[in-house]
C-alpha cells in the first residue's frame, strides 16, 4: 500500500520508533485524556501497510464456511466499547540487559473507542466443531521475518497469524469485537482498516489488524508469532504466552523531568490491568518511604484504564515520585521489571523526578 499524504499527516503527532513497517509512540501528553484520538493512538505493524480487498474468510471446522464484507458486519447487531490497548513490548527499554526488540519506551499504550460486530455472533453463523480448540486470526499484512523458534532460523516470507482460545473467542461476554470504526471513524490504514480484532484485557498483539482470514481449527497452533514470538522466554522457568496486559500505573502528570512550582500540585495518572479493576494506586516519594494511597476513580468503563490523583504539597528541591498498582486479582506492580529476553510484559513501578522551584 501506498504511504499518502494523510498517512503521513496522521503519523506527525506521533514519536516514530521505526519508519518502515511505521512503528510509533503516543505523545505523552496523550495519556491525559480518557480517550487517545486517533492521530495520538500508539501504532504497531510488524510489516508494511498491506492491500486489503475488503472481504475475510471463516473456515476450518466449521459448519457454514463463509465470505463476510464490511457491509455485512454493519449488518450485524454493533456494539462500542472504549478498550485500552497496549503493546507487549511497552517499556522494553528499561529492561536490563537490554532485550532485543524494537525500542519501545514507555508509551505503546492508548485507548480508543472501538464499534464493530462481536467475534462471538459472526462465530455462531459459521457453526464452530465442538472438538474445536483455538481460532487462527491471520492478517493481510505479511514480509521478510527473521525466525526465532522451533519453526527454524533465517528470514522467511510470513503472514501475521496469531490464534485464541475457542473458549474465548466464542464467549459473547469476552466482548471481542470485529472492529470496523475507532473514536466514531471508519478505521484508519495503521490501525487496521478494513476491519481488526479488538480482544480487550489482552495484550494487543491478539487484537490482529487487516482481518482477513478466521479458522476454527482442532490443533493448537504454532506459528511463529504464537510461539516464537510474543512468548516470555524466562531464564529460570518454562516459557509462558503473552496473554492479558499486567496490572501497571503510569504518572501523566508531571511529566518526567518537568520544573514544577512549590505548593499544593495535584499528581495525575492512570492505571490498569487485564486481570480485573484497579483497587489501589500508592505514591512514594523517596526510595524508603511508605506507600500513600492515591483516589482511584471507578472504572468508566470494563475494559478502560482508570483515573487516579494525588494532592501533593511539593516543597523545593528535587523530589522522585514513584507510583505502584494493585487490581481486583491481587496483582501489585514489582520494582525491578520481569526480565524476559524478547523483553515483554514491563510492568514495574514507574520512577520520576521533578524540580520544584
């Protein structure tokens, strides 16, 4: 696909990572909102800008193997949700040692209200086998992709393919969506037009963009972005999946570094989790001290970060201010990030200083 000019103007807001396949951060200033806009939503391609015909397949073992179009997803009963999507790799950059992987620091994460049809009603037309055991999700987009699993080493010509649990992907109250609109819009080419999955609580690598092919399949699947990607390859334990995004908080204000006056400075932030509701966020400002608690709003919304503040009395002077998590499930934020080798999964306690004059 071509990159054009309103590609382009819609990537100038953003902090570019990669310039082809277009990798790029949200502003930080576009954490404040409760919802991202789209031209300040993170992006993350692992290739080019794909053709897109407009049409994807259901097939495997399915009863009622199908074509659907964007007109006959509109068709279908439409449900909007504001869903907080955050890249696997957010943060990879204060991992030590330093993993591989594209630079990520700490803002590949965004929300945006996504409409389309539910995976679990386009699902029920096609009549899944009950012997059925994941869904392969594969994308247009495919290149040249350097291999790092039991599939073999060396660069082949790969297509994006990630699978779901059955279970979950015909769960009506998972609430996955087949996306066709962001922020009230027609989706836009980096974000996945025609249509995408959107799988909230999951890390967003399941939330595969340029749909283009469904299979209910009776195997496990092992392709290279399933299992040789997008894995946590512990060094003192068996491997995990990167599945739901991990209970995190992060400070949108102050900014890192900023000068900031003496007196009464309302901390602001947000935190969330694929694990349940955020229960408590503490603030800590010296390396020692105790955790004070912040007031965490109520979630607007199930499957949304959440609003947190704190009135701080900044006296001058340099001052760190950490702030930690807890959700519903009892996950509490680390200090030290869960070192992996492909770097996923950083959820540890965000660290800043500010200068108060």
């Amino acid at each position: 696909m071509t990159i054009t000019d309103a590609i382009a103007r819609n990537r100038a807001a953003l902090a570019m990572i990669k310039e082809e396949p277009f990798n790029a951060e949200a502003p930080h200033s576009a954490l404040a909102a409760a919802i991202t806009t789209t031209e300040e939503h993170y992006v993350r391609s692992n290739f080019a800008l794909p053709d897109h015909d407009g049409t994807f397949e259901i097939g495997g073992a399915v009863a009622n193997p199908m074509t659907l179009t964007l007109e006959d997803l509109r068709a279908m009963p439409a449900v909007e949700h504001a869903v907080t999507l955050e890249c696997a790799g957010n943060g990879r950059l204060d991992m030590r040692p330093l993993p591989t992987g594209e630079p990520w620091g700490g803002y590949a994460v965004s929300t945006a209200r996504w409409k389309g049809a539910r995976l679990a009603d386009v699902l029920a037309q096609a009549g899944p086998d009950p012997n059925a055991v994941e869904l392969r999700c594969q994308g247009a987009d495919h290149g040249k992709y350097h291999l790092s699993s039991i599939l073999g080493s060396g660069d082949e010509d790969l297509t994006f393919v990630r699978s779901l649990p059955i279970g979950h992907a015909t769960d009506p109250a998972a609430e996955i969506l087949i996306a066709y609109e962001m922020n009230g819009e027609p989706l836009e080419e980096d974000h996945g037009a025609p249509f995408r999955l959107v799988v909230p609580h999951w890390y967003a690598v399941a939330s595969v963009k340029w749909l283009k092919r469904l299979d209910v399949i009776t195997e496990p699947f092992s392709g290279e972005f399933q299992t040789g990607h997008y894995i946590y390859e512990w060094p003192d334990r068996p491997f995990e999946p990167v599945t739901t995004m991990r209970v995190r908080a992060r400070i949108t204000d102050p900014a890192p570094a900023a000068v900031i006056p003496a007196g009464t400075y309302t901390i602001r932030g947000k935190a969330w989790s694929g694990d349940g509701a955020i229960t408590e966020v503490g603030l800590s400002f010296t390396g020692d001290s105790e955790w004070t608690p912040a007031l965490v709003e109520p979630p607007a919304g199930p499957y949304q970060w959440q609003e947190w503040s704190y009135d701080w009395e900044a006296t001058p002077g340099r001052h760190s201010i950490r702030a930690r998590a807890a959700d519903a499930a009892g996950n509490v934020q680390p200090d030290v990030p869960p070192w992996n080798r492909l770097g996923y999964g950083n959820n540890a306690i965000e660290l800043l200083y500010v200068d108060v004059r």
